[in-house]
C-alpha cells in the first residue's frame, strides 16, 4: 500500500458509502484510478468488508464489557475459534502482556452477563478471566 492507498481506505473507514467522485477529488486523482485502487484493494484481501457503525446511543438497551483472557498453553487459536461462533461475542482481539485475548461482549441486562460469562469461562483452554462493564463512550 502507497500513500494514496493508504488515505483511500481513511476515507473509507470514515464513510465508506461515500461518493466516488468525492473520494476522487480528495485523493486528487482521476474517477477511475480512485475505483481501480478500491477494486485492487478488494482483490487483494486489504479490504474485506464494508460495515455499518451505529453510534452508541442507538443500542442504548445493550450493555457492553471487555472480557481480558488467560489461555493456557498454546492453544489461544482454538480458544479464538470457540469464542467466534458465540452471538453474544462482538469482537476478539489478541494481545501481549498479562491477558492473550480481549474479547467484546453485549448483552441485555447483568443477569444475561452472568450466563454469558459463565459459557464463555468453560471454554476449553481458558484459564482466567477479567471483565469489565463499559459504562459510557468518550470518542467514536
């Protein structure tokens, strides 16, 4: 990724339905170079995806938490495999330091927490857990 590529998908990630000819005129190159840069960037496995954000007032009912993860031994893959297919897991991320995993989790209210975090615990290859509720948003 160049220069171009690289504020071609900022721009993306700030609005990725925005128009291609404003993206265009923003990287200050032709339509069809900005769409040629968009489709290799697909191609090649840099761009994935497109998502929607929703701002957190939205989902004002769904409670958020970070759960930090201790895996035991080597098996942090097969760990992240279980958790994925979990509905209440928003999001995994691996990590150094005392925790291998932070695992973002939603849920509808504290006694739905509990269940979760009494599934996700017995997980096999999971040694401790740490979670915390995320009670406000500062930036987006």
């Amino acid at each position: 990724m160049d220069d171009i590529d690289r504020e071609l998908v900022a721009l993306l990630r700030g609005n990725a339905r925005m128009p291609l000819v404003e993206i265009a005129r923003r990287l200050k190159v032709a339509r069809g170079t900005a769409l040629n840069r968009i489709a290799k960037l697909e191609r090649n496995g840099t761009i994935v995806g497109y998502t929607v954000r929703l701002r957190p007032q939205t989902e004002e009912h769904r409670m958020r938490a970070l759960m930090t993860i201790a895996v035991e031994g080597n098996v942090a893959d097969e760990v992240i495999r279980a958790l994925r297919g979990d509905p209440s897991v928003e999001a995994l991320h691996t990590t150094n330091g005392r925790w291998d995993i932070i695992a973002e989790l939603r849920a509808d209210s504290l006694e739905e927490f509990d269940r979760i975090l009494s599934r996700l615990r017995r997980v096999d290859g999971i040694s401790s857990t740490e979670t915390s509720l995320l009670l406000s948003t500062h930036k987006l």
